[in-house]
C-alpha cells in the first residue's frame, strides 16, 4: 500500500477554481500525489503479459548472435563483383537457418543462403534470389551489388550488456516476445493494483432480481469491472450499497483498509442522497470535485486512508468518460508504469454540427472513419450522459477543449481513438 500523502483541500486552493478545475490541470494534479505500489514479483515470462517490468533488462546476449541473411539467395564477397560484375561465381555450399556452411569463402566462391543462415567468413553481401541467375553451380548476378547488403550484423538489433527495456514498461506482446528472444524465462513485475468498487444508489438493483418502478440495473459494476480487468487490475466488488450515511461509511471504512484504490460511482453530486463527498470529507480528504468537462462534473478524487480515492458520476457515460481521462493513468502509474504512454489526438473533420458551450472540455462519443483517404468523425447521435449505447457504438471521443466553442459540419476537430491494436 502507499503512503498516505497529506492532500488536503487547503494545500490546493490557490492553485485551482475547486469549482472548475480545468481537465489537463486535473489530471496533473493527480499524478502528482501518485507513486508506483512497491510490491514487486517474479514471474514466468508467459504471466508477465499486460504486467509491468519492475527492473531493467539487461540483455545478456547480442541480437543477432551471429551474422546472418535477410533474403534467400546468395553470399558473396561484393569485391568479386567490383571489377567485373557479370562474372560467374563458384557456389561452393549452403547455409540454411539453423545449419552454417561453417567454412570460408575464397575468391570467385558463393554460398546459396536462406533467410536466417549464418552468413560464412569471407561473404560481405547477399544477394537475393529473384536478382540471380544460377546457371549448375556458377551463378551470375544482376548489377549494383554492394558490401553489406541483405546482411543483418552481430548486436545491431540490441548489443550485449545495453538496457533493453527499462523498469516502468508495460509488457505486450512485443516486450514479451523481446524477452523471449534474450532467452529470459523469468521477470521482476510489479504487484497487480488491488482496486475495491462499490456503486451507490437506491435505486439500483443487482442482475438477476425483477425491477420494481423506478429501479433500474447497476451497469457501472460491470463496465468498471471490464476496464479495471483490462487495465490488470485485481478487481473487488463490493456490490450496490445503498444511498445511507451509515451503510455508506461502513463501505467507506472496509474499502479503504483492504485497497491501492476505491472507486464509486454515484452520489458525489449535490443531491439530498448524495453523501460519498462529505464522506472523503470525514473519513479521509477531498481534494477537488468538480471537474470543467462534460459529461462529468462532478468527479471527487482524495485519500481514504493509504488508499487513493475516486468518486465518479453515477450516470454511466460520465463514468467512463472520467474513467478514461482520468482515472486510466493515474490507475497506470500506481501501477509501475513509466513513462505514461502518450495519448494521441488525430485530427478529424467532424461530418455533424455540434453545439458546445467554451468554458468547458467535451467528450463526445463519435465514430472515426477514413473517407477518401481523409479521416472523417461524426458523433453517435444522443450524446446524453446516461446513454450508454453512445459509447457502445463509438470508437473514439471527439475532444472539444475548453475553449472552443460551437462545431460547425466540416470543421476539424481533435479525436482521441478508444481501441488500438493490443
Ligand atoms: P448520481 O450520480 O448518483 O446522482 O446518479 C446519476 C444518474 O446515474 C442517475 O440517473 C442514476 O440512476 C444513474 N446511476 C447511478 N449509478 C448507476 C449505476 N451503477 N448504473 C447505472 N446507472 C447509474
Ligand atoms: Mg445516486
């Protein structure tokens, strides 16, 4: 668990409007109070994927080990070539991946190689098949051949003894894959986060019961539950508790002993049923909650104990949308993970007007597509806070900063892509 770091609503004050903290001024504030879990483990390669490295990678051999061809063809000594390019040279042997010539070539000689194969002592180039022509065992070559051609040498991918990837980098694929090529078996990885969440509301019900009138089902459990899963999260889910000073401070207690990180959602506005606040008030500290965005005014983020406290909007696409801007990173660097990865933001022409108040940044849910080899956004329609199916059919959030003002159809706006490849 983290120290508890002392962030209390004066310490703040004179940085900020609490009452409309811009969203790239809130986001630095939180990652200001953030420092990585200290838990760290060793794992087997395969269990490292979506893990962050928790030491530097020092690689213990060069890759490649051995020079090597980038083409099926031949190995050659490129000066044989220089005076007369359309001499025929001798092929002498073969070098296949995993199976060396394992003798020198002298002058006038070539080697048949494939993709892979030791490159022997003697060649400085390859030539690729489809620019030769083996006429028995004297193969002549097309013109322009050059020393170090199709040769991939000792270490130039990575040298033995350099950082080949540092502590604070998240492992996909490609990073464990790397790591398989160094012959690593085992990493240092960061402890998984253990995040406790719990939704408030009265009028929440659990799938699986009838809805009475006015009831409705606790959806933010489950999206919750899929981007803390995706983010590798140890996910506890404490349930819907209900809108009760009393229920919800016995939550709050329970939460923060056991967690990195509590969520809620819901009750953090200033509604008769709305207590999460006043509750990170008195249990533990607010640092700010009204964020200058929409959807998602209000957001509350403080400390619960050793734990580091958010207090999303019950409605759900606010949810998401604070999760994803604020939320996603500082989850990542309690994590281990650093540098943060950037966030791109494309540039779009936006097919659909949109009307939008400056003074605020906007979140729309929109859907990116290529038209004409120009990238084109529209938005999905309802953008209502409480429409889920407005993030379902998106694939990226048009971003309207705080200053701009009414889209008109045609112009460019920024475009922030909600699914990669990984
Ligand atoms: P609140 O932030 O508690 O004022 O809730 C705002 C809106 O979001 C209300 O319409 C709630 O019914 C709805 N809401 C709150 N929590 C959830 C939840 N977990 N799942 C779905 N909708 C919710
Ligand atoms: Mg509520």
């Amino acid at each position: 668990m983290n120290t508890p770091v002392s962030i209390t609503e004066a310490s703040c004050a004179d940085d900020y409007d609490p009452d409309s903290m811009p969203v790239d001024k809130a986001r630095a504030f939180i990652l200001g109070f953030l420092s990585p879990v200290k838990g760290v483990a060793r794992v087997a390669l395969r269990s490292g994927l979506g893990r962050v490295l928790a030491e530097d990678i020092v690689s213990p051999v060069n890759v490649p080990a051995h020079i090597n061809s980038a083409m099926d063809g031949w190995a050659l000594r490129s000066q044989d070539l220089a005076a007369d390019p359309a001499a025929g040279l001798a092929e002498i042997g073969t070098s296949f991946a995993g199976t060396p010539f394992g003798k020198v070539v002298g002058k006038g000689e070539c080697v048949r190689i494939f993709t892979g194969g030791v490159v022997p002592e003697g060649c400085d180039a390859v030539v690729m098949q489809e620019k030769a022509q083996a006429n028995g065992k004297s193969v002549t070559f097309n013109a322009g051949v050059k020393a170090g051609q199709n040769v991939r040498h000792v270490g130039e991918d990575l040298k033995a003894g350099a950082v080949a990837l540092s502590r604070g980098r998240l492992l996909r694929p490609a990073e464990v894959g790397l790591l398989a090529s160094l012959g690593i078996g085992e990493i240092s990885v960061y402890r998984p986060l253990r995040v406790v969440f719990f939704s408030t509301g009265d009028e929440l019900v659990s799938i699986g019961k009838p809805l009475a009138e006015g009831q409705i089902y606790d959806s933010n459990r489950y999206t919750l539950h899929g981007l803390l899963t995706r983010l590798g999260c140890e996910v506890i889910d404490m349930g819907v508790i209900r809108d009760d000073p009393a229920l919800i401070e016995k939550a709050f207690n329970e939460a923060g002993a056991m967690a990195d990180v509590v969520i809620t959602s819901g009750g953090v506005s200033v509604g008769e049923a709305d207590f999460v606040k006043a509750m990170l008030a008195r249990l533990g500290e607010v640092v700010f909650w009204k964020i200058a965005m929409k959807p998602g005014r209000p957001l509350a983020y403080g400390k619960l104990g050793g734990a580091h406290f958010f207090g999303l909007p019950g409605n759900p696409v606010s949810a998401m949308v604070t999760f994803y801007q604020l939320v996603r990173d500082a989850l990542l660097v309690l994590q281990g993970v650093n540098p943060l990865p950037v966030q791109p933001l494309l540039k779009a022409i936006c097919t659909s007007a949109i009307r939008k108040a400056p003074g605020r940044t906007e979140f729309q849910r929109g859907v990116l597509y290529l038209d004409d080899g120009a990238f084109k956004v529209r938005t999905t329609g309802e953008q209502g806070s409480g429409i889920l199916k407005s993030m379902s059919d998106a694939n990226c959030f048009i971003v309207l900063a705080d200053h701009v003002g009414n889209v008109d159809a045609g112009a460019v706006v920024d475009v922030q892509v909600l699914e990669g490849f990984i």
